[in-house]
C-alpha cells in the first residue's frame, strides 16, 4: 500500500508561501550586493577587501558620499563608523579608484534595489511572526532556536516546512529521510556502492546545511566534536551530511516533546572513551617524535 503524501493544514500552507517567499527576498538581495561590489571593482576601488559589509553604516556613508561626488580617498575614509573607523589607512588606499557618473547611476540603482527587497522582507517577516503566533508555534520556534546553528529565521522555517507536528513522522529517522539527510544504502553482492542522500525536502535541506556549518564553526558544541570526528574518517562532505541528520533528531525530539537543546559538549566523546583520546593523543606524540605520560591528578 502506498502511503499517503504529507498535505499540512491551510494555515500551514500559508506559512510555507511566507517562508518561501522571504527566502527568495533575501537571496536575491544578496545578489543585488554582489552586483553593487562588482559595480565598485569596475572603478578599480576594493572597498569590499576592507568592509566585510559593504552595505552596512560604513560602506552607505562612503556609497552615499560617491554617489553625491565626493572623490578624495581621505575625505571618504573619515565616513567610517564603529569598528571599521580602525581601518581608516586600509580605506583610504581601497577607494583609489575611478569612480564615474555612470558608476554613481548603478550604485544608486543598485542600493535601491537592496532596500525594496529589504522592505519587502521586512514586511513578510512580520506577517510570518503575527501567523505564527496565532497558529500558537511561538514556543516551538523558541525552543529550535536553541539548536546549535539555527536561528530564528531557520526555526520559522522548520515549523513552515513539518507543520510544527511530529505526528506525521513516526520516528526521528522518519523525518530525516523525509528531509533528504540520510544517506542511502546500495550494496551488491558485498559490494557498498554510492549511498547518496535522497531529493527530500530542498528548502529544509538547505535550512540544515546553513546550520550545519554555523555549528560546525562552534568548537565548544557536541556537532562540532561530532563533526570532525566523522571527518578524519569519511572525509567533510559526508561530516556535513552527518551534521544535518544529527541536527534533524534533534528537530524530531524538540518538536515531540516540547523541549529545548541539551548540548552534550565538546568534550562528549573524550568523557564516553577517555581510553580511546589518550591513544589518539600518543600516536599524535610518536608521530612528532615525542612520548607522553598520563598520570591521574591528584584530588583537590
């Protein structure tokens, strides 16, 4: 018997146009940056090799002066604000450049583009937060919001794309796979072959590989320890797919039970097996030509 497809309420429905759509927004306002950067490589200037932000406070103050006329590199530095004003020097040889009329036209152009796609996010984000709310997920976004690399936009995500209800999934594995993030088994004959993960759910699938990089960047968390023991073995790709299933239990178990993160730490593994890091720890010695000794501490 085939098994019916996941049809969330319509409410649900709703959500997911909102998510979906605010997804779309921000991603094409990243784009219209990108073409703004570009648009000031043109000129000759490397604004961007300064600011990581070039449409933040410092790069709209010296974008603004551009686009206004200003041309002196010194006179466009001092517009830095906050922590880029240390940068100052760096600012002042990144805009020795020929900026044109023609190039204050796209910029202009460009930065209005960013701030329609800025509102319009910025509405729908609202509408998202007010259904949400009424749909009564306030808790469920807060509660995933504690997992280690989703944040609230990823959490209103994940309540948009499995209805905030685990119902639909009998088991974490079940909503792994229904995501995308397990790993396929295709053996013959003894032989294991490629275990690609399956299509699955794309907007979720991407939701949990943004976060899966966030946490792996997080050394002090269980899926940063996870990830690069998972690594050294099986190479980064497969880490990072791994990242995603575990993050996908976590989902499963929030959301069922109506709890929060507990984070195992860093140091999870080396507490299960101390054994086992202390023989890793001595074959890393002996390969720089070095011996340890593990003896106890004392007791306080």
């Amino acid at each position: 018997m085939v098994m019916g497809s996941f049809v969330p309420a319509r409410e649900i429905r709703a959500l997911r146009d909102l998510t979906r759509r605010r997804t779309e927004l921000v991603t094409s306002r990243g784009q219209e940056a990108q073409r703004l950067e570009k648009e000031l490589e043109d000129t000759g200037m490397k604004l961007s090799s300064v600011l990581s932000d070039i449409t933040g406070a410092s790069g709209r103050a010296i974008l603004g002066a551009l686009i206004a006329g200003e041309r002196d590199p010194e006179a466009l530095a001092e517009l830095a604000v906050r922590r880029a004003s240390r940068k100052i020097p760096a600012l002042i040889e990144a805009l020795d450049g020929q900026f044109t009329g023609h190039h204050a036209f796209m910029c202009r152009h460009f930065l209005e583009e960013i701030d329609h796609l800025t509102s319009a996010a910025d509405r729908i984000d609202a509408r998202i937060t007010a259904l949400l709310a009424r749909l009564g997920h306030e808790r469920a976004v807060a509660d995933l919001d504690t997992i280690p690399g989703v944040g609230l936009a990823a959490a209103q995500i994940i309540v948009a794309e499995t209805g905030g209800d685990m119902a639909q999934f009998a088991t974490a594995g079940h909503l792994a796979s229904w995501i995308g993030v397990c790993p396929g088994m295709n053996e013959s004959a003894g032989v294991a072959k490629s275990g690609r993960t399956r299509q699955g759910n794309s907007n979720l699938k991407r939701v949990l590989g943004v976060a899966a990089m966030a946490a792996i960047r997080d050394k002090d968390c269980y899926l940063s320890a996870y990830y690069r023991r998972i690594a050294a073995r099986r190479g980064r790709r497969r880490a990072q797919v791994a990242v995603m299933h575990k993050i996908a239990i976590a989902i499963w178990h929030i959301l069922r039970d109506k709890t929060t993160y507990q984070d195992l730490g860093a140091d999870y593994f080396t507490r299960r097996d101390p054994e086992r890091a202390m023989r890793r720890m001595a074959k890393e010695a002996n390969r720089l030509g070095l011996t340890v000794r593990f003896e106890p501490t004392p007791a306080s």
